[in-house]
C-alpha cells in the first residue's frame, strides 16, 4: 500500500515534472503548425522579393520572449493544414504590423502617430518601418539586453545611411564603435515608437524639447551644450554652412600650402642644378 502511494506520488511528481518543462518552448497549438514548418525541407515562398524559408525553428522560437504564443496570434486565421487564399490573403502586414498592437497597445498608439507610423498606415508600399522590421519575428529579444542596444545602429541605419555615418562621426558614435553601452544611440534622442521630425515641436529632438533629451544623460544641459552638432556632414554646405566654410577654408589652405612648399623646392632644385650646386666636378 505504502510503495503503491510512494509509486503514485513519484507518478505525480514525474508528471508535474513534465508539465514544467512544457512551460518553455512551443505550446501544443503552435505545435500543429510546427509539424509542417518544422521541417527544413518545406521549401521557400517570396516574401516582398525576397526568398525566405518556410522552417520556423522550435528551439528558437521557444526560447524567445513570444516563445509561448500560438503561432495564430500573429498570423490571425491561420488553420494547421495547406493554407487556402483567404489565410494567406495580406497575411505580411498583419503579422508585421497590425497583429502585434492587439496585444502591444501603448506602443501601437505611438507608432501611430509617429513619422513611420503615418507613413505605414497612411499609404500601402511605403518605405516605412513596420514593428517586425525592428523586433525579429520569430526571435524577439529583450529591448534592454546589451545585443537589442548594439542592434539599433544598424537597424535605422539600413534606412538612413546618412545620418548614420554622420553620427558615427560624432563623439557618442565613436564611443559606441569603441563598445560604449551607455553612449547615446539613434533610439535615445529620437525615441523608438513616436519618432517625429526636428520641425514638430511634439519631437524629442525639437528647438522645445532637445535640452531636456541631452539632460536625460547630461544632467544640468542648457541650450548652448544642447546646440552640439551631432549630424554634421563637413564636405556640403547644405549639412551646415559654418561648419562647411569652415571645412573649405581649411581645405583650401592645405592646398595652398602644399602647392607653394611644393613649388618653393622645384625652383629651388632647379636653381641649385643651374648653379652646378649639385656638380661634383665642380667641387
Ligand atoms: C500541412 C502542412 C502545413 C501546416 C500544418 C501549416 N502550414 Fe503554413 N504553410 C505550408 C506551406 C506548404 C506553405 C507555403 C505556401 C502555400 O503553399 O500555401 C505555408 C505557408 C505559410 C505562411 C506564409 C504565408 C502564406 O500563406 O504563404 C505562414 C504565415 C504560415 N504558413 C503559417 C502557418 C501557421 C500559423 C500554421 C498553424 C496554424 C501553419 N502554417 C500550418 C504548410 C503548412
Ligand atoms: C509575434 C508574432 C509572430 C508569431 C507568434 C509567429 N510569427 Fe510567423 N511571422 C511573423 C512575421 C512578422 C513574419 C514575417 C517575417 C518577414 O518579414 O519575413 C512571419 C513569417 C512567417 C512565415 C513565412 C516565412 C518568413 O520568414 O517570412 C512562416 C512560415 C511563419 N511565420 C510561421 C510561423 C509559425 C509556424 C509560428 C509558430 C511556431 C509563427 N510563425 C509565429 C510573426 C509571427
Ligand atoms: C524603428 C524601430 C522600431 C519600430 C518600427 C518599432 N519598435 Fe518597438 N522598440 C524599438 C526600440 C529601439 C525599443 C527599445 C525601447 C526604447 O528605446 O524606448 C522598442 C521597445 C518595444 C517594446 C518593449 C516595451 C517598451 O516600450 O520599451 C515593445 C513591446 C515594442 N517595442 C513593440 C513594438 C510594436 C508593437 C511596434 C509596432 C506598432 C513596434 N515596437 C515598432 C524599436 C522599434
Ligand atoms: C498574443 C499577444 C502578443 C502578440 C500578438 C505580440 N506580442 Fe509581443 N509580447 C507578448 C508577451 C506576453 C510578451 C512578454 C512580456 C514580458 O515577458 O515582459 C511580449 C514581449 C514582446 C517584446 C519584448 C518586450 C521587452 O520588454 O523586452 C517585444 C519587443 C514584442 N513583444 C514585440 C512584438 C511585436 C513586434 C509583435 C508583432 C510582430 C508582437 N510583439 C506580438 C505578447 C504578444
Ligand atoms: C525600413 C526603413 C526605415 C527604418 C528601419 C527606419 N526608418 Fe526612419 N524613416 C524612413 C522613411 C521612409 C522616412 C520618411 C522620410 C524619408 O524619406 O527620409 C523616415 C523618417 C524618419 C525621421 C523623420 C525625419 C525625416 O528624415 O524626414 C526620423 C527622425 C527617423 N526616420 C528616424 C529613424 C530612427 C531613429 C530609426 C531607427 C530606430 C529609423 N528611422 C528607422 C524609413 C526608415
Ligand atoms: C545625441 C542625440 C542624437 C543621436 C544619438 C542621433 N541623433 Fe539624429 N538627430 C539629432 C538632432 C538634434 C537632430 C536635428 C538636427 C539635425 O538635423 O542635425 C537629428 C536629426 C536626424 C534626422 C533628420 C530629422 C529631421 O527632422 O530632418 C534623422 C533621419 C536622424 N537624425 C537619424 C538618426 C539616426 C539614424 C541615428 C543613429 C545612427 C541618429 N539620428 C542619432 C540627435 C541625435
Ligand atoms: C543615453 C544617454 C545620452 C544622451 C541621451 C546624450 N548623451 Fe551625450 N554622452 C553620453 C555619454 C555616456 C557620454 C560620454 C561621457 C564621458 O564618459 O566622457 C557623452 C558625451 C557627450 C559629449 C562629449 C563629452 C562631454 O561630456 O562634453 C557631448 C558634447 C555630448 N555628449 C553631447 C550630447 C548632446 C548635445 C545630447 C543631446 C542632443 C546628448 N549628448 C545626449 C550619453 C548621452
């Protein structure tokens, strides 16, 4: 009797046991559309002219953040079997876009009304980010680890390669090129979800409110440190006029320099040859 309840007992605790380890990884949902896109084999399907695979790795998507969704709450009416025209229909910009502000409200409301956000959702094939252009699909990640922070760079800088290699010219890029993880990136002086242009005063980074996002990490900023230039292509004066007149005066008197030095010295060897300086016999 005793050995039987021990037996039972063990019984229960094998099955909490298991019960656990389900807990990580995918649920039995998720499991019935992982019996097909769990095989490597399934093959690829365009996705905006670009082949992607059809395999969804379990391990990776279990053991990210949304590791316990059904697959179905991002691709809405999905069914386990061979998908017919209505599944598939817009099935991109629901799994990329519309699905995750069921669930992320507060930052569908900024994106919204952000820049991209209008953009977006304002006119079909625009260039604009949508959520799963920053967030992997399949492998959200914490936004506040140390590999989420170290992404952002290249993340606005697909789109904006410009701005990008100006700020890498600045003191914080260069800090963050040199592994700095508490140096400004993109995400800290234009926010992540309601990035809005310089001339909109709602901006973080406008006339109004860019002292106050310097003094986040710069306590007792003022207008004047906040004036620092962090985009500042020296090479066209559209970038800054000062800052460019500046760099082509600077330029032009290099060359100068270089030219005269350069000049002085051929007379002068040239001058030396017609005085037999350089004469031997002459000696
Ligand atoms: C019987 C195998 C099978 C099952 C089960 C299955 N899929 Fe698919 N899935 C496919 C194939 C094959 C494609 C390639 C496109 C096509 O032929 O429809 C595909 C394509 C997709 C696509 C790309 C968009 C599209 O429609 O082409 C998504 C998203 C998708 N499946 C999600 C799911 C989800 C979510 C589930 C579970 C609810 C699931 N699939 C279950 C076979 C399957
Ligand atoms: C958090 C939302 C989310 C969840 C949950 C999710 N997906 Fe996706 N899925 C996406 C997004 C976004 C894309 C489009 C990615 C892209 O741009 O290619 C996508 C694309 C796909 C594709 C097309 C191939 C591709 O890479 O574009 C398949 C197949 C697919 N998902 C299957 C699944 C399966 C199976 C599950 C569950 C195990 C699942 N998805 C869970 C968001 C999700
Ligand atoms: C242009 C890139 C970008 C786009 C587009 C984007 N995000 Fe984010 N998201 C970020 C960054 C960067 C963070 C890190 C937090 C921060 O810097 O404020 C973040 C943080 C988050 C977080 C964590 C909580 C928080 O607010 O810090 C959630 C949830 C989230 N995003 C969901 C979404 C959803 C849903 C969408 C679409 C409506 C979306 N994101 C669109 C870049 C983006
Ligand atoms: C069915 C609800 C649901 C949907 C749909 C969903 N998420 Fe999530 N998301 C969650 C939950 C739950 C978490 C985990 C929260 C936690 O652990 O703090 C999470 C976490 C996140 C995080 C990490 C937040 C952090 O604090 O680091 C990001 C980023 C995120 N989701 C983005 C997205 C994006 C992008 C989409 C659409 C492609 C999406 N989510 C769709 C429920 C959802
Ligand atoms: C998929 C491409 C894409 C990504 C990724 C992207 N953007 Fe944009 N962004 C755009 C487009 C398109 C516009 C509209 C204006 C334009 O054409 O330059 C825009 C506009 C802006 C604006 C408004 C000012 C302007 O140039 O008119 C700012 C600020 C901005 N983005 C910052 C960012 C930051 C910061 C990130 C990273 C968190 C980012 N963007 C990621 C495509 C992108
Ligand atoms: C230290 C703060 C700071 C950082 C970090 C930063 N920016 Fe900026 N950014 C600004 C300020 C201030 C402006 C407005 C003045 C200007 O145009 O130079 C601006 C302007 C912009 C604009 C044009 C906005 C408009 O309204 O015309 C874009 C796009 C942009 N930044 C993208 C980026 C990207 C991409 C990164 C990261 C690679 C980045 N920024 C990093 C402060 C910053
Ligand atoms: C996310 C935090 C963060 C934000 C936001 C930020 N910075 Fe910085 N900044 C730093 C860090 C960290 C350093 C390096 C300080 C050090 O250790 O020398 C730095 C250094 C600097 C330096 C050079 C050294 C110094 O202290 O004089 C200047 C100039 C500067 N920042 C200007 C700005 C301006 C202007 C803004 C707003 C447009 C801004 N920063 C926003 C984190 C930030």
């Amino acid at each position: 009797m005793t050995a039987l309840a021990a037996l039972a007992a063990f019984g229960l605790l094998a099955l909490s046991g298991l019960a656990a380890a389900q807990t990580v990884g995918p649920n039995a949902e998720a499991e019935k559309c992982l019996s097909c896109h769990g095989d490597q084999s399934l093959g690829t399907i365009d996705v905006g002219g670009v082949q992607k695979t059809l395999f969804v790795d379990a391990t990776v998507y279990g053991t990210s953040l949304h590791g316990l969704l059904d697959c179905t709450s991002c691709h809405l009416g999905f069914k386990p079997r061979r998908h017919v025209a209505a599944e598939s229909a817009n099935w991109l910009e629901t799994a990329k876009l519309t699905a995750c502000g069921n669930c992320h409200a507060d930052q569908f409301a900024m994106y919204s009304g952000s820049f991209h956000g209008h953009l977006a959702l304002g006119q079909t094939g625009s260039n604009a980010p949508l959520c799963a252009d920053c967030h992997l699909a399949h492998n959200v990640v914490d936004v506040h680890s140390t590999a989420f922070r170290r992404s952002i760079l290249d993340l606005c800088g697909r789109c904006h390669g410009g701005r990008s290699s100006t700020y890498l010219d600045s003191y914080h890029g260069k800090a963050a090129l040199l592994g700095d993880n508490a140096t400004a990136v993109c995400t800290d002086c234009h926010g992540a979800h309601r990035i809005l242009p310089a001339s909109d005063p709602a901006s973080t980074i406008s006339k109004q409110s860019i002292v106050q996002t310097c003094a986040k990490c710069h306590p007792g900023a003022n207008r004047n440190f906040a004036g620092f230039l962090v985009h500042v292509d020296p090479r066209s004066p559209h970038s800054n006029f000062w800052v460019w007149l500046f760099y082509a005066f600077y330029i032009t008197l290099i060359v100068c320099i270089f030219t005269f030095g350069g000049v002085h010295t051929a007379l002068y060897i040239y001058r030396g040859f017609k005085d037999g300086l350089y004469n031997r016999r002459g000696h």
